[in-house]
C-alpha cells in the first residue's frame, strides 16, 4: 500500500506539473483517525496530501456531477473497478465525455477490515479502460450468493416483508444522505423537491418515506452498480442497498443486463427487446 | 377533546366500504375502449375512477405511488396492444417499467395485485366491461388497502368517496 501511495503520487505529479490535466481527484488521509475522504490536489505540492489503502470506500465519481468541481478545469480521477462501472454510466448518458476525463485505475482486492460484502461478490477488482493503472492485476474469483440476502428476504411473507421495511424506513430522517453521495443521483431538482404537485411528502413520516425509498431505488434501475456508499452513509443504517440490489437481480434476470460494464450500453429502460420481453402478469 | 367525541358519536354509522380504483388509460386505445364500453352500455361497477394520460409509457411510478397514498384501494394502468401504440413505443417502455415496479412494490411487501396493468384496445369495451367487473371483485377480495391509509387521516376525510 505505501508502495500504491508513492506510485499514485508520482503519477499525479507528473500530470499536474505537465498540465494534463487541471486537478486529481483522489484519496487521503484527514482529521483525527486519517480517515480517507475525497482530496482534490490543484497544485504539484499538494500531491503530498494524496494516499491509498484499504480504507478508500468512497466513490469520487459522483465529484464530476458538481459544477463547482467541473469548472476547475480537466479532472483526472482515481477510481477502483466499481466506480469505473459508474464513470460508464455516467459516460453513457453523456453527463461525461471521456475525452474531458483522465482516469487513473487502481487494482483493488477489496475495501473494509472485514471486507466489505460487495467486495467479496466483486468481479471488476482490475479496473478497464483506464488512462494509467496503479498495482498489480489482482485474480480473486467472486464468490457465489450475491443476492442470497435478496432471496431471502423474498421467502418471506408479503406481510412479513410489510413489517420489516415499515419499520426500518419508519426510521429514516429525510436526509438524504444516500442521494447526494450516489454517482447517479445527478438531476438538479430531484423529485421529492419538485412540490407542484409536492410529489413525496418531506416530513420524515413512513407514508413519504415510503414514498421516497422505493421512488430512489426505482431511479436506480439499471444504473446502480451497487458502490453501496448509500447504505454505508445512511446515518439510521437502514438496509436501502438491500432495494437496489433487487433491481439489480431483476434487471439481471429479466433483460439480462449489468449497469456499466461499458460505456456505449443501453439502460434497460431505455430500449426494449421484443425477444425477450413478454406480456407476463399483464392482463 | 369532549367536542371531537361528540362529533363522532353524532355520525352516521361508517359507510359501507367498497373498493377505489384508479385507473391511467392510454388516450389512444384504453380511454377509447372504455367510451366504447359507455357508448356500447356495458355494465361495470362504479368504483373506477380514471384519469387520462397521453400514452401508458407516460405513467411515472410516482402516479401509482400518490394514488395509493391517496388512498386507492387497487390501481390499474391500461394503454395499447404491443404492436399498436400511437407512439409507436411507449407500451414496450411501459411494459418493462410497470412490471418491474409492481416487483418493486412486491418487494417491499405491497401486494402486487393491488397494482394491475393491461392492455385494452379502442375496440374491445366488452373486454374493458368485463376486466373492470374482475378487478373489481379482486379489490374487495383484498379488502381496504390499509398499509398506506393507517399511515394517514386521509380515510376520515374521505366522506364522500363512492
């Protein structure tokens, strides 16, 4: 790691001193316990801020949505195999150039102590397509049962499934915590501000906040690439990432799709198959 | 305290329930449809309750959502035939993001039935006449749609309703 540390340095210095690019978005230790936030390194000096180890979660990715990050000019942006998967995404409703962008890839055995549950299922630990990669291709197969939490939730009964998520949404305070760190998350006025019609109501009660969780993970729907900062930062620990990991095994199943795998695919609800699509359940 | 208890105690006895449907028809073959069920004088139950939209692939799951908050005990989205919509698409996009909504919902422990979606053409009112009898029938098989309504004082206000 101190090795990845001093490569990402170097590399980052050498691409502001030859003014490739304007800014590095990347890693580094802050405050008391050096916890890994986002550092934006403008200057050659202010490299030495930057680091990496096996705490970066974050996903910077959702930085580049920020007019305040984008007017400083050519970003170049560190990302791990999942938030590569959100850079496609968001390269694929042109929200990015690619051209605009330059990524530096970090091979990636996992983040957490112990590894975080999406890490063990991760089947993207070397980032593709990069501009520069740091470390050592990383071969750890994924394992099986990605969505056995999923199954299990959909063993139970309709009224049981009723109870769990009325009293674990019942929670949520309307933060919107899981909003504002998503990638995806990006439109300008976001429907539970929209209030002509108020279309979700924002006190934080279960009928809005019902409302509101469902209609986020909907939003997601072949988008999510499941980075699951949304659960990580939810301050009620609220299993939301559980929701979008269902649309996910849908969207898997049912168009045999996986968000952001390149950069020129279609979202599922953007397009449609007459192959594959049927009239089940329609009367 | 004491006034609110005379008032409730003043009031008729409840009402007796019966189901709300909302329903989103497809301008272009639902709606038609069910002029074609009026025009044809179809009998079906009056607890449907139907707004227009401009194409089934129109219907936001924000719709769905605020009707049943609202407190619609069962709602349908019906538009055209695959195959036939004015737009040419939109019922291929509506019927992708329908279906994975009512997952959704499922998902979530909301009856799925509860949320019906079909396809109607400008030419079939008997069909029309005779769904609406069914999904009728199936709403007061399910009885009131409680999850949401106990979330709210919306039901007390709804004195008028059918």
């Amino acid at each position: 790691m101190q090795e990845l540390t001093a490569q990402l340095r170097e590399k980052a210095k050498e691409l502001l001193d030859a003014k490739t690019v304007d800014l590095v978005i990347g890693y580094g230790p802050t405050g008391d316990n050096g916890e890994m936030t986002a550092v934006f390194a403008r200057k050659p000096e202010d490299v030495e801020k930057l680091g990496l180890n096996g705490q970066c979660f974050r996903n910077l990715a959702v930085y580049l949505n920020k007019p305040e990050v984008r007017k400083q000019g050519k970003p170049a942006i560190v990302v791990k195999g999942c938030d590569r998967r959100a850079l496609n995404v968001l390269i694929r409703e042109r929200r990015l150039a690619r051209e605009d962008l330059h990524i530096i890839g970090v091979n990636c055995d996992g983040v957490g102590e112990p590894l975080m549950g999406k890490c063990k299922f991760c089947s993207v630990h070397n980032p593709e397509e990069c501009d520069d990669v740091l470390g050592d291709q990383i071969e750890m197969p994924a394992e099986d049962g990605q969505f056995d939490d999923v199954g299990e939730m959909e063993q139970l009964s309709g009224d049981e499934r009723w109870k769990f998520w009325s009293e674990k949404l019942g929670e949520c305070i309307r933060c919107y915590a899981c909003r504002q760190v998503c990638p995806m998350c990006y439109c300008k006025r976001c429907v539970v501000e929209k209030n002509i019609p108020q279309w979700v109501e924002t006190s934080p009660h279960l009928r809005g906040n019902l409302s509101w969780n469902v209609i986020r993970a909907f939003h997601l729907t072949g988008r999510c690439i499941g980075c699951g900062e949304c659960e990580r930062v939810c301050p009620m620990a609220i299993p939301i990432g559980l929701i979008n990991k269902k649309l996910t095994k849908l969207v898997k199943e049912e168009f045999q799709f996986a968000a952001g795998m390149t950069d020129d695919e279609k979202g599922p609800f953007s397009t449609f198959d007459l192959d594959i699509d049927t009239d089940k359940g329609i009367l | 305290m004491e006034s609110t208890q005379q008032v409730e105690s003043t009031s008729a006895a409840p009402e007796e329930w019966s189901p709300s449907i909302v329903a989103f028809l497809c301008n272009w073959c639902s709606y038609a449809g069910a002029d074609l069920a009026g025009m044809s004088r179809f009998k079906y139950p009056a607890n449907i309750r139907i707004v227009k939209v401009p194409c089934s692939g129109k219907v936001d799951p924000m719709f769905v959502l605020k009707a049943f908050e609202s407190g619609a005990d069962l709602v349908l989205v019906s538009g055209c035939h695959p195959g036939d919509c004015h737009y040419a698409t939109g019922n291929y996009h509506a019927r992708r993001k329908l279906p994975t909504f009512r997952t959704l919902l499922e998902f979530v422990g909301i009856d799925p039935r509860r949320f019906q979606i079909s396809w109607v053409s400008a030419a079939e009112g008997a069909k029309w006449a005779k769904m609406v009898a069914d999904i009728t029938e199936l709403a007061e098989e399910l009885g009131p749609f409680e999850y949401f309504d106990r979330l709210s004082d919306k039901r007390k206000n709804r004195q008028c309703r059918n």
